[in-house]
C-alpha cells in the first residue's frame, strides 16, 4: 500500500485528462476546481489501479470515483461493468443520480438502483434489458446475485462507498460474500471515513497494491451561519414555510428547490401570499435572469426561488436567509447554497426542511460540515399573532419617526368634529383599511399547530434502557415503542435489526433507540411520527430470513378484532385442531359480516365457488364435486382437501408450509394481521 504521490496543485477538471462529455457535464453544473479528494483519486482510477481513501461525506468522493469510472465504460456493451456498494439505499439513490448526471451526454447510458423495499420484478426487467453501472445496498445485490438475475463476468469495477457504515450496520458479512462472487481481474475503490480493523481487513484482503489517500475533515461552512433544520411532519411545507416567514426577520432570502418547474410554482404561491418573489431557473433568457438579480440587489424583491444551476455566481449582499425547500442531492451542492450568505463576516441564517426519509442526510451534512445543526420548532399561531402586532406597532412608530404629519392630523381633527367620534375610532379604522379589511390575525385554528410537540419529550426519557445505546440528538424529540416479529430463536442481533431498519427508513443509527430482543420477537424504539409508507416498506423486509412485520407496541390493528366465541361455537383466536386448517370466509363473506351456517364444516369451499362469496350446502361432502362442477364434468382438486391449503389460498396471503414451520411466531393483538406463519395455539387461546 503506497500514498498517493498525483499532484495537489490540479487547477481543472480538465487538467485531469476526462473525457469531453465529462468535462462539459462539469462545466454545466458549475463545477471548475476540483476538491483534494478528486484531484488525487481521479488520475490513479482512470490509471486502472486499486485506491483506498480516508475521505469523509462531503469531500466529493461521488465524482471522485464516478467519473473516472465513467471515462471507461463500453456503452456498447449491455454486461454490468460498475458495481457501487452503500450502506443505505438513500445513498444508492443518490449515487446513481450522480453517475446518471455526470452521464448526461454519453448516449446510451444506463444506470440502475438496487435496494430493498422495492419489488423485485422491475428490478430483475431492467437488469435484463441491460445496464453498464449497478448502485445498490449489500443485501439486496446479494439477493439477485444468488437468484442469477444479476452477474458479474463483465465486471471491470468495484466501488465500496462508506465502508464503515457498512460495518456499523451489520452489512460487513454480505459485503464480503459479494466480493467473493466478482471477478479476480477487476479494479477496486474503497472509500471510508474511518479505518477499523474489519475495514482494513477487507482492504488488505481484496484490494491489490492499493494508493492510499487520505483527506483530513474541516468545517466546511462559515462559523458566521446560523444552521437549523425543520421536521417535515403534520404541517404542509408551504404553510409552514409561511410561518417561518412571518417570525423571521430577514433582508433578502435566497430560497433552493431542486427542477425548475417548482421554482415558478413556489414563486407564485409566495407571491400569492402578499410576499415579493420571483423565480430563477435555467429557462430564463439571460437578460430576464439579470434584471432579476437587479431587483433583489436594490430592494424591490426580497425572495428568489432558484436551481443550484440557476443560482451559480450569484453574489447579493443583501442575503440574509438561505432556505432550502428541498433537501439538495449531495453534500457539496449544501455547503455551495449556504455560502450565499454570511459572507465578509456578516452573519446569516440556513434552513433546511429535511423529511423523515430525509434525515440520513441531516446526519451527513452535519458530520461533513463539522457542525450541529439546531431543531427549528415551528411558530405557533400565537408567536404569529405577536410577531405581526409587534411588527404593526413598528410600523407607526417609524412613521411617526419620520413626520410631515400636519396636514393628516388637520384632517383627523376635522372628522372628528364633523362627526363627533373619538379620535381612537378613527385611528382604529385608518389601522383597519391599512390591512386591506382583511385580519391582522390568524384564527386558532389556521394552522392547527400540528407538529409543534416535535420538540417535547414525551416523557420518553424515563426508559432507562436508551442509556445502553448510543446517545440521541439533544433535540428533545421523542420516540415511541414498535414491536417486529423477530427475535432471538431466529438468531437475530442489534446489528441487524439497526442495518435492516436505516436501510429501508433511510434513518440514521442514532435515531433509533432501545432494543429489547426477546425468544420470538423484538421491541424497538423510533422516532415520533414515522410515515406511514415507511412502515408499509418495513412490514415487508426481513431480517435473518424473516419478516419484520412492524407494528406500534400496544396498538391495536386495523382489522384484528379480539377473540371472542361467536354464536356459532368457534373462536377468531383459538387455536384448531391439528387436522384443520386456517381456512377463513371468504373476502366477500367477510365483508357482509357472514359466518358459515351452523350446519357446514370448516373445510375450505372450491375454488369456484369460493370466487362467487359461496359456500357449499351441508349435503356436499368434501370428496363430492358440487352440482355445477360435476355437470361441466369436473372434481374438485385434491390439494383443495380441508387437511391442505389450496395455492390460491397461499397466493392470497398465506405462507408456504415451508414459511409456515419456519414462522412459527407468538402473535399477540398488537401485530398486524398480514403477519406470516401459523401461531402457536398455546398463544392465540380465548381471552
């Protein structure tokens, strides 16, 4: 293992001998000088040998290793060529978007995502169809690879992106079996911002003669800015960007969405709210995009709605907020828009509005930039209130400052004398045409404060078990308990369950709280306000082979009704017989209430009938076809006996007997009815 010895003083990318396509692509984007990182890495790549760099998030390591790999890939060829492996399927996202833009004019370019969460068969169409560069998350690459429907004998490349995330997250075992699958005769980058024991290993292990680079982290932003972030939860972002607005107290605010249609949407919707905006975006003529920036130079605009592209080069004193509206999709592309203010010393203000998918990558800035970054908890309609009274109050003692009143208080006099109203009347009915009729006040209800207790404990601080784990954000927010249906018999670990869940969620390890691993289950603690669809993708991901199925701890679930013995005899939770199966009444059956007559057995209707909501008459025994299928000369299928569960019905939710032996797990009220697996009947007994 060697340092690099490529020369530091690079002062272009095209010094570093890329590609034209690439080169324009960079210049597009605003790119000129590249970062520490970039100007040693990118030569050593494009020479074909192995490198290991010590590079923290934020340093540019995406291009590092993208574009030189780019530089060699046989558009001609369809055979996966780059494989990029990362600990997160936000980070596979991202990294796919990077390769897929640096790409923008190489014809015939295809790049492809692989995470869990997704469904396999778009993945396996476009892997068939043939991409050159493969991003994805160690488990689900292992996935296709095993299942053949990803291969690697036309692999020229490998990428290990976070390493040591990979080790935190328990994914070190599936990285390693991956690299043994690749080809002996392949280029290697690996690329971690901190170098344990098992990271090195591997480096030793499967890296050849590899040059070591090492960039060292600094604050990457102006100590002079203020950095705070807003939650995404309960309140649409245009409303709580509108109340954000109303308390702060700023010059100019340079506001960052990422397509160019948002930027003339956000534009007129704050427009629309009494706000002097204007858009920016790579459409506009050059001439239209200057007078722009002449009206937020001299004062007759106070918000500009722009791209990262559109915004390039631009330099307005007048900057005092930098608000991005939407999350930008690196590292870099933050520290540039934030640079926008708090220049020469001045101070400025950041915000981010990060939602909860989000939120690896608030972690990510803030370990970059070196910097915490504060929870902004949303106005309430109450600091509204006060804020425009206090700002009206203002108003009149500056213009009271000012003068040249005679004539207004000669005219008051007279109304007064005409009319015979006290003086406080009319002003209060000057004040009120000054507000256009309209009131000054928000009603209570406008907002409806939702999300405002983002910052409250919640009492959850009590937990004694959270001081085992590693200590949270001293944010205040609060967690609650979820259960997931997998435990120690299943020989699941922390580690597991923390890779599993950051790598569906995007949520970073130290948001997640306590773990309590019981024989058949698991309890864990996540943060307040989880999106639904987050869960949703969650229910479907195993761990150690098994279903997670998450569901809130102590919560009942829709659909789940208690067991109670009906009028007929049976109980929903009690277990049966051995020799009986799970049959249930049918979809239509169930949802007009309707249970079998007292007179049927509990075996399973044909699959015909079953399709019409029916069930069979008492005198149809189960080795007898019914009227319908004897006069069109068919028997009912032998696997459809009352001792077997038809496929169809395997197909509509149940498990597989194979699923069924190896999910044998103690199902309680507070789990989701889609869960796999025959429950033990000494668990779903009467109560």
């Amino acid at each position: 293992m060697s340092k690099s010895d490529a020369k530091a003083g690079t002062t272009s990318f095209r010094d570093l001998n890329l590609s034209e396509p690439l080169v324009k692509v960079l210049n597009d984007i605003g790119y000129e000088t590249p970062t520490p990182i970039q100007s040693q890495a990118i030569p050593h790549l494009l020479a074909g040998r192995d490198i290991l760099g010590h590079a923290p998030t934020g340093t540019g390591k995406t291009a590092a290793f993208a574009l030189p790999l780019l530089s060699g890939i046989d558009v001609k060829s369809n055979k996966i060529q780059v494989l990029t492996l990362t600990p997160t399927r936000e980070l596979a996202i991202q990294v796919a978007e990077a390769f897929q833009h640096y790409a923008s004019y190489i014809k015939d370019f295809h790049v492809l995502p692989v995470y869990g969460g997704q469904e396999y068969g778009g993945q396996i169409r476009q892997l068939k169809r043939g991409v050159q560069v493969v991003v994805g998350t160690p488990g689900r690459l292992k996935d296709h690879i095993r299942k053949g429907t990803l291969k690697l004998d036309g692999l020229r490349a490998l990428v290990l992106d976070e390493a040591d995330e990979m080790l935190r997250m328990g994914f070190i075992e599936e990285v390693e079996w991956i690299l043994e699958q690749t080809p002996d005769k392949r280029q290697m980058a690996l690329f971690s911002a901190t170098m344990p024991k098992q990271v090195e290993r591997i480096a030793r292990r499967y890296l050849n003669d590899p040059q070591e680079i090492s960039i060292k982290s600094k604050t990457a932003t102006a100590e002079t800015i203020r950095q705070r972030y807003w939650q995404v939860s309960g309140v649409h972002k245009l409303d709580a960007l509108t109340r954000i607005l109303e308390v702060e107290t700023f010059d100019a605010i340079l506001m960052f969405v990422r397509t160019k249609v948002a930027t003339t949407e956000l534009a007129e919707k704050l427009e629309a709210r009494g706000y002097a905006a204007a858009a920016m975006n790579g459409d506009m003529a050059q001439n239209h995009r200057e007078k722009t920036v002449e009206r937020l130079k001299n004062g007759s605009l106070d918000i500009l709605v722009a791209t990262d592209v559109a915004a390039r080069g631009l330099d307005v004193q007048r900057i005092s907020h930098v608000i991005n509206y939407d999350v930008p999709y690196d590292i870099e592309a933050y520290i540039h828009r934030i640079g926008r203010t708090g220049r020469a010393g001045r101070s400025g203000d950041a915000i981010l509005f990060v939602a909860p998918r989000e939120r690896r990558m608030l972690a990510a800035i803030e370990k970059a930039t070196r910097q915490k970054i504060e929870q902004l908890v949303l106005p309430t309609t109450e600091t509204v209130n006060n804020k425009r009274i206090a700002d009206f109050k203002q108003k009149i003692t500056d213009t009271l400052a000012v003068g040249e009143l005679a004539f207004m208080q000669g005219l008051i006099e007279q109304y007064r004398q005409e009319h015979d109203v006290p003086a406080v009347e009319i002003a209060a009915a000057l004040a009120k045409m000054s507000t256009g009729g309209k009131s000054m006040l928000l009603s209570a209800d406008k907002f409806k404060d939702k999300g405002k207790g983002k910052s409250k404990d919640n009492g959850h601080e009590k937990n004694s078990n959270k001081a085992q784990r590693k200590p949270h954000r001293e944010t205040g927010e609060g967690q609650e308990r979820f259960r997931i249906e997998v435990g120690h018999v299943h020989g699941v670990k922390p580690g597991n369950i923390v890779g599993a869940i950051a790598n569906e969620s995007g949520l970073d390890g130290e948001h997640i709280g306590s773990i309590e691993i019981d024989s058949e289950f698991s309890l864990i603690d996540l943060p307040v306000g989880m999106p639904d669809d987050v869960l949703i993708d969650l229910k479907k991901t195993r761990i150690c082979g098994q279903l997670m199925n998450i569901s809130r701890h102590g919560e009942a679930q829709p659909g789940k009704r208690k067991s109670k013995p009906n009028s007929k005899g049976r109980s929903e939770g009690k277990s049966k017989p051995r020799g009986h199966s799970d049959s249930k009444p049918s979809p239509k059956a169930r949802a007009e209430g309707k249970s079998k007559p007292k007179g049927y057995s509990d075996s399973k209707p044909s699959p015909k009938v079953r399709a019409e909501g029916k069930s069979k008459p008492k005198r149809y025994s189960d080795s007898k076809p019914s009227p319908k299928a004897r006069a069109e000369g068919k028997s009912k299928p032998k696997a459809h006996s009352k001792d077997k569960p038809s496929p169809k019905g395997r197909s509509e939710g149940k498990p597989s007997p194979k699923a069924r032996l190896k999910g044998k797990l103690k199902i309680k009220s507070t789990v989701n009815t889609k869960v796999r697996g025959k429950p033990k009947s000494s668990s779903r007994g009467a109560k």
